[in-house]
C-alpha cells in the first residue's frame, strides 16, 4: 500500500456480540481518490463494518482511525463533517418535504461558514441524486428508489470527505443504479474517499477502485476488481459456482446455473 | 423524470452550475418567514381575544372592553371604559386574571411538553403520560392528602406532586438506559410498567384514605383551574416560560431525530444529550402544570398535531405555535368548563379529554388516508 494518507485505518478489528464473533482481525484502508466496495455473503459482516467505521458501533477489538484521529475520540458534530452515512434503510418520523430532509445535510455546518453555501449545496446536491422534482414530496410518500435517492442526495450535501453507504443501490432501477455510482466515482476522483457496500458484484467491479471479500467476519481478500472478482475465489466464498466473464471491457460476475434456460415460453393450461 | 444531470465539479463545496440546471427554490425565505408570522400572530391575537372574554364571563359578567379598559388603566393608559359593576375591578383582579394566566401558562407547558415529546421520541403518539410525569405526580399528591402532610401549608399538594412527576420521570428514563443509549421502546415500555405500578399505588392510597381525602384525591385527577391565586401563578410562571424557552433552543436539533437515531447521529446530534436535555424538560413543563391544575389530558397530544397539520412538522415553528394554541385551547376549555353550566365547575380535565379523545380519533384516520397512516 503506497504511503498516501489515509481517510479511514482499520487495525484488528473484532466485534462480538453476545458470544457470537461477527468479525475478527480485520484490517481495512480507504485512501482519499479511492472508491473501496465492501461485498461478501450474508452475514459476512459488512454491516457491522461499515457500523464500526462510520462510529456507530464500538469494536471489541481494534482500532479505528479517521483523517488519522482515534475515532472515539471525535466528537459527534465534528465526526459529521468528516464522514457522511447513508443507512441500508430510511425512515423518516415525520412528513418532512424531500427539500427539508435534504436540508438535514447540511447541519453539521450550522453556524460555520460553511454555512452560507447551504441553498446552493442542498440544490446541486437535489439534481446529482435527481430528486429536485420530488423537492416539494412529502418523504413518507415517495418509493423505497426514491427514498434511497433522497438519501443519497441528504449524503452529497453534508459535503464530507468520507462517504460511507450501505447497499444504496438494492432499491433502485438499473439507470440510476449506474447514475448513483457514477456520481459516487465523481466525487471520489474530486478527492473523497468512499466505502460502499454493495452485493451486485458487477456494480462493484464496474465502478470500485478496490475490492473487500468479507466471509465470516474476515478479510478473504483485498484488491483492485480484476484481482480479487475470480471465479474460484467467489464460487469458494459464496458457496455456489460463479462465472466471471468479460463484457464490453467490464467484468460481469453472473452465477452458474444447474437447470436448462427456458428456451421458448410454455403456457399451461390452468385446469 | 430528467436523468441524472453528471456534476460538471463534483466537489459538492464548489459551485459553476448554469441557471437552467439549478433548480428553482420550492419555497422562498420571505414566504417561510410570513408564514411563520402570520401564523404565531394570528395565534398570539387569538390568545388575546380568549383572554379578553375569559376573563369577562362568569357569574359576573364584565363586557371585554371593559376588561381591556382595566388592564389598560392598570397599566397607566386612561384608555377604554373601567368596569362598570362595583365588585367588576376587584372579581377580574383577584379572581379571573390569575386563572386566566394559569389556564394559558399551563396549555402552554403540556402543549409544547408534547411537541417535544413527539419529536424526541420521533413518534407521533407520545405524550409527557408516557414517561410518567403525570402517574407519577398523581400518587405525589394522593399520598400528600392522604397521609395529611402539611410542611409546606397550602401548598404541599403541588409541591410533592412536582418532585413526584421529576422523580417518576427520571427514574423511567434511568431504568430503560442501557450500555449509555436508549432505545425508544424501551423508554415507552418501561413507562409502562411504572405506570401499572403508580396507578396501583394512586389505587392502594385511594383505599387507605376516608372519603373526604377520596373525594379530594379523585378531583384532583379530574383536574380544575378552580381557585388559581396569583402566587401560585407566580411559581408556575418561571418553569413554564423558561421550560418553553429552552425547548424553542432545542427545536432545531429535535427536526434531526426524525431519520431516527442512527441517521441523526451521522448528521452530527448526539443524540443521548439531546434526549436527557429534552426529558428534563418535558418534566418540568408537565410538572409545573399539573402540579396547581391536575391532570388535564390531551392537550400535550393534539395541540402538536392540530400545528403540524396547519405548518408542517418542522419543530422550530411546531414548538412555539403548540405553547400559543395550548394556551388558547386551555383558556377557551377553562371558560366553557366555568359557563357551560351555572354555577358549576365542571372538571377541566373531563372537557379535554372528552373533546381530544373523539378528535384524536378523527386525526388518526385522516393520517390514514392522506399518508398511509403513521407507521
């Protein structure tokens, strides 16, 4: 690994939970400039990773550094302007109109100068994540895509160096699927660092810098996509056969399947 | 639906946009602000009309401008007509101004104890009952008159029932703390229990007790206005001010809970210090009210959901509007439960609950319709 400073160091980080060890002895960098997916089975713990990364949970054991500062020692409101945190799920208590939520972004800048970006953050954050026709939306009434994409936008607008996202993609269609990591790659190349989990492993191979494999609370693996994306070594970690073929310059990563395709559409007659 | 427009900068800090792709503000800072006004004065005026014929009406009846007319001489204007009946002065001196004022004072605590309660709970259907404070003052006060405790005279009954809620509530909260967080079902949970518990402790109380001290134990939870003197006022005022005032600062961090507590603590809330600050003053907001006045319910509880309806859910003119229409609500419920039948008080705390039960019900099915109902 070169000598770049890193955004986020994970040294031996283990969490157990009720005797149950969820992770063990894991070591995870994120540089700035880099897009890290983070993929494994169920239950590999990328979850409480990413939860341990972002603060949330405190590791049984390890370390966890961010921007080179112990993590535990960052207060809150100051930890929100250095990482941003978009949840595998989103609910909102009250109907706040999508612009508001958005809006929650930009609080850890409140009484900074900062500050007075704050109309024009919250709207170019709206068109990255393509929600400004939702803006006047009440969030409780949008569609699971649209809520994830009202979150996204909330995650742009907090403008912090580290973003750290939880499988955004899963509620979203294929156009902005591809749109929410190509802006994730933008502001990755503007110098952010990000850490995303995500388990369309063609997604990770497209637009990850460099590839995670959890499997049993462990580091399996942990390189650039063309390394780590290999049949035998995903067939071995998911416990089912993977091809990984190549496709218009990009690796695609598609299950083998046992059964015949369904070669011509049999109608049956419903009794 | 536009496609995803790729950021010409990507840097969100950075600007360089054209005009056509940015979009049009929803909603100006002008028309935010004169909604804000138009809605706080247009309840601030309602507060003062309630006032004016609050005061006016009962046995004896002064006309509201010459209620006004008092208050102004009283204030050294030689405006508007003094009341004409001889006893007209000193009845809205001594009797309807101090109720007045307690019956706003005490709306305006329980309504905005439940906007907060609301919003610190992310959950539409808390109320300051939930965590205690009104069980708790309640066994307070019944052990108070039932033991014939007199230490601190007259007012020993709202004195314990003060600590009795603090104390409930605290301990609530104490109990369903775990490893430094707090979860929120845990906290209504165990609200829960403790209050099986106080109401069977209000229940063995109300056993030991003789039927003067039952009578005095059940009006007392039905809950009146009757009898407020100015130095009750007097101490009900500074808690409930600047219980409202404190929880006007906290607003703007109590919009944040709403993405619950994991999303709010990445947007920078500690959240446990927001929680502990907010309950604390829920409890003295609640306490203070129902500590001269009983237990009046569903104010704290509909008063909230009537602003959001008009103004949206955002706290920093959700909590404000609740403190002015409590107290407009409670001033036009204290002067309906004076007159509604001659020369009877009825009990506050029946009226509000009798009006807020059916019409919390209505809320609930519209939220239904319109939302998809709260989750």
């Amino acid at each position: 690994m070169s000598g770049a400073a890193t955004a986020i160091s994970a040294r031996g980080v283990g969490v157990t939970v009720e005797g149950h060890r969820i992770l063990e002895g894991v070591d995870v960098d994120v540089h700035p400039g880099e897009l890290l997916a983070l993929v494994g089975p169920n239950g590999a713990g990328k979850s409480t990773l990413l939860g341990v990364l972002a603060g949330d949970t405190t590791p049984s054991a390890g370390t966890v550094e961010l921007d080179g500062r112990p993590l535990r020692r960052v207060p809150t409101r100051e930890l929100a302007q250095l990482r941003a945190v978009q949840l595998q799920k989103q609910g909102l208590a009250f109907g706040f109109r999508v612009e508001d939520v958005v809006r929650m972004g930009r609080s850890p800048w409140h009484r900074t100068p900062a500050e007075d970006d704050d109309d024009r953050v919250v709207a170019e954050s709206m068109t990255r994540a393509d929600v400004t026709t939702l803006a006047g939306r009440l969030f409780p009434t949008l569609s699971g895509g649209e809520q994830a994409r009202t979150s996204f936008a909330r995650l742009l607008a907090q403008a912090a160096p580290v973003l750290m996202l939880n499988e955004p993609t899963a509620a979203l269609d294929i156009k902005h699927q591809e749109a929410l990591l190509d802006v994730l790659r933008r502001t990755v190349r503007a110098g952010s660092a990000a850490v995303v989990v995500l388990h369309d492993l063609s997604l990770a191979a497209a637009y990850a810098d460099r590839v995670c494999v959890l499997a049993d609370g462990r580091v399996r693996a942990d390189g650039s996509p063309a390394e780590v994306l290999t049949g035998p070594l995903l067939t071995e970690v998911y416990g089912h056969p993977v091809d990984v073929v190549e496709h218009a310059g990009h690796l695609v990563v598609v299950p083998v399947r046992s059964h015949a395709p369904a070669a011509s559409p049999t109608l049956q007659e419903v009794p | 639906m536009t496609a995803v427009l790729p950021a010409t900068d990507p840097t969100p800090g950075t600007g360089g946009r054209s005009g056509a792709d940015r979009p049009a503000p929803t909603r100006s800072g002008a028309r935010v602000l004169a909604g804000r006004v138009g809605l706080l004065g247009g309840l601030g005026v309602a507060l003062l009309v309630a006032a004016a014929f609050g005061a006016g009406h009962g046995q004896l009846d002064v006309p509201p401008g010459e209620v006004v007319g008092s208050v102004l001489h009283r204030l050294g204007l030689d405006w508007g007509p003094l009341p004409s009946h001889p006893q007209g002065e000193n009845t809205l001196w001594q009797v309807r101004f101090p109720r007045v004022a307690m019956a706003a004072l005490a709306g305006a605590a329980l309504a905005t104890a439940g906007a907060l309660m609301q919003g610190v709970f992310g959950n539409p259907l808390a109320e300051p009952g939930v965590v205690g404070v009104s069980s708790g003052a309640a066994v307070a006060a019944a052990s108070v008159i039932v033991l014939d405790l007199t230490f601190a005279g007259t007012w020993t009954v709202a004195c314990c029932a003060f600590l009795g809620g603090l104390v409930t509530t605290i301990l609530v909260y104490v109990l369903s703390r775990d490893g430094g967080r707090t979860e929120v079902v845990t906290l209504v949970l165990t609200g829960i229990a403790l209050n099986a518990v106080t109401s069977a402790g209000l229940a063995f109380l109300m056993f030991l007790g003789d039927t003067q001290a039952r009578e005095e134990i059940v009006f007392w939870q039905l809950g009146s206005l009757n009898g407020s003197r100015w130095e009750q006022v007097g101490v009900v005022a500074p808690l409930a001010l600047g219980g409202i005032l404190v929880a006007l600062l906290l607003a703007p961090r109590l919009d944040l809970l709403a993405l619950g507590d994991r999303a709010a603590r990445h947007v920078g809330v500690d959240v446990e210090r927001l929680r502990m600050g907010t309950i604390v003053v829920v409890a003295v907001l609640t306490a203070a009210a129902v500590s001269f006045c009983g237990i009046i319910a569903f104010v704290g509880l509909v008063v909230p959901h009537l602003v959001r309806l008009v103004a949206g859910p955002g706290h920093r003119l959700l909590v404000p509007a609740s403190a002015l229409g409590g107290a407009v609500l409670l001033v036009v419920a204290d002067l309906w439960a004076r007159t509604a039948i001659a020369y009877a008080d009825l009990p506050i705390g029946m009226l509000t609950s009798l009006v807020g039960g059916p019409f919390f019900f209505w809320l609930l099915r519209r939220a239904r319709r319109t939302a998809g109902g709260w989750a």
